[in-house]
C-alpha cells in the first residue's frame, strides 16, 4: 500500500463518514478541530481497520491528535512505500 492510498482511505471516510469539508482537512489540523469526538476517533480507527487491512490497538492511538499524526502512524503501521 502506498502512502498515496493510505491517505486517499483516510480523506474519503472523513468526508463520506464523518461529513468533514476537504478543504477542512490538513496535516496539522487536530481531529477535534475537524468536529470529531473520542467516540468518532474510535469509529474512524474501525473504518480504517477494516479499509486498510490493518489492527490497530487503542493504545496505540493514545497521542494521535491531528490528521498528520495518524498518516504518520498508518503509514508506519502498513510499511507504506512513496
């Protein structure tokens, strides 16, 4: 899975699921601040579970505030190539 791939999963859930603007999106830019809850970052965790093939224990979410925080992560977790 590309880095390409992992971050065009992540946008379309925001925006299909979570109903978050693109333009609202940015690397820096908190979750919070795009209107999701502890409940939607739970939610969200799934959808990219399930979409991306990949387990991602809750404690290994603890710290991940904003949008590039958690493509960081994911991109680690699946072994992500440019």
């Amino acid at each position: 899975m590309t880095v390409q791939e992992i971050e065009e999963s992540v946008r379309t859930i925001l925006v299909e699921e979570f109903k978050v603007e693109p333009d609202a999106i940015e690397r820096e830019k908190t979750f919070k601040k795009m209107g999701l809850d502890s409940l939607d970052l739970v939610s969200l965790a799934m959808s990219l579970e399930d979409r991306l093939s990949l387990e991602i224990p809750d404690d290994e979410l603890v710290g991940i505030e904003t949008y590039g925080q958690a493509l960081d992560f994911l991109e680690r977790k699946a072994g992500a190539a440019a």
